[in-house]
C-alpha cells in the first residue's frame, strides 16, 4: 500500500505543479492580433523550472525507493501505480482502475458540461483561458486520488 | 457456490507461520492472511502451490461449499 501512496502523491504534487506553470504562463503571455503582424509572446516563468526540477527529484526518488524497499514491496518504477507483490494486489488495482474509470466518464462529462456553460458564468477572457486548465488538472487530480482511495478500500477488504 | 479453505489448519499443523508460508509460496503475508479468512479467493496456481508445500491434496486443503 506505502508504494501506492507514495506514487500518487508523488503524481498528484506533479499534475498540481504541471498545472499552476500552464496556468501561470497562459495569464502572463500576450496575443495580439490588433495590427497586420500577428504577434504572440509565450512567457515560461519560474514554476516551470521548479516543475522541471521536481520532476528530476522525483525521478531520483522513485529509483531509490525501488531499489530499497522495491523488492520487499514489490514496486517496479516502470509498472509505478500499477506495481503489483502478488495476485491478490494484481486484483485490487484491477479493481481500482475499474472504479476509477468509472468516476473519470462521470467527472469528464460533468467537465464538458461546465465548460459548455463557462462562457455564461464570466465575461473575462483571462478566466475563459484559464477554466479548461483548471478543469484539466482538478480531473488529473481526483483521478489519482480515486486511484487512491480505491486500491486502500480494496486492499482492506480483499 | 463459494470455496472453503483449511489453510490455516494445515498450515498450522505443519508448524509454519503466515510469513513463511507467504515466503514458500511467493506472496506477501497479507494475501495468506485474507485467504485464511476467506476475503480472498486464490488462483488455481497459487491453490495448487499451497496445496504442494503444505503436502496435501489440493481437495484437502479446498472444497465447494454448496
């Protein structure tokens, strides 16, 4: 089970960062389109170099949890989340990516919708840009955290 | 239909712990422990592989209950 939170959270730090950087460059970037040169300035500011350097942490992190406790727990950095010790947890992350996907068709779907009203919530451009980002990342986010809680219920249930 | 296991009896009998049985049959102590409780259903092979370290037929060990 410690694998499987420590992948997640690890994931769900990244997914939040990786969000907040998009987030960031997208309100501080210019598109201007008022003169006969079409003009666009993409701004990549420090959130990126902190996601870049996360990521190479994390990356080192996994290599060494793997190669600590990864035989004891069964952790493969390649399988990550889906690191199986035996059959039964093979069963339990079945069971977790069944339940996840099933709350992913529901929360995409209550995504588009929200999406497709966007526009009649806020009359700000800025917002209009940054709602598909945000509703991207909150989705990323419940998804692993469903991943989550799936595979502790069924792993204290099996 | 469900299986009904005597895991715990035999492997009791044959003086071994949850661990080492987990260790012998390549699982982890926990999947021997929901087994032994019934939460857990195992594979043909890891039924036919308990049924060979504890020395038993595997009918012994794993019966239908109807």
């Amino acid at each position: 089970m410690k694998k499987i939170i420590f992948e997640q959270v690890v994931n769900m730090i990244l997914a939040t960062l990786l969000a907040c950087a998009t987030a960031t460059t997208v309100l501080h970037s210019t598109i201007d389109t008022s003169t006969t040169n079409y003009f666009v300035e993409i701004k990549f500011n420090r959130l990126w170099l902190l996601f870049i350097l996360m990521s190479i942490i994390f990356s080192i992190l996994r290599y060494v949890y793997g190669k600590v406790f990864g035989q004891h727990d069964g952790y493969d950095t390649k399988a990550a989340e889906f690191s199986c010790q035996d059959e039964r947890e093979q069963l339990i992350s079945q069971h977790a990516t069944k339940i996840t996907y099933r709350f992913m068709t529901n929360i995409l779907a209550a995504s588009l919708a929200i999406l497709l009203f966007s526009n009649l919530l806020t009359n700000s451009i800025m917002m209009l840009r940054l709602i598909p980002i945000i509703l991207i990342a909150v989705c990323f986010n419940l998804m692993l955290l469903i991943y989550l809680i799936a595979w502790i219920f069924y792993d204290h249930n099996i | 239909m469900e299986i009904v296991n005597h895991v715990q009896h035999y492997r009791k009998q044959a003086n071994l712990t949850q661990e080492k049985l987990a260790q012998l049959a390549h699982v982890s102590r926990k999947t021997i422990n929901s087994l032994e409780h019934g939460h857990y259903t195992p594979s043909l092979l890891l039924a036919l592989q308990i049924s060979k370290i504890l020395n038993l037929d595997i009918n012994v060990i794993f019966s239908i209950k109807e």
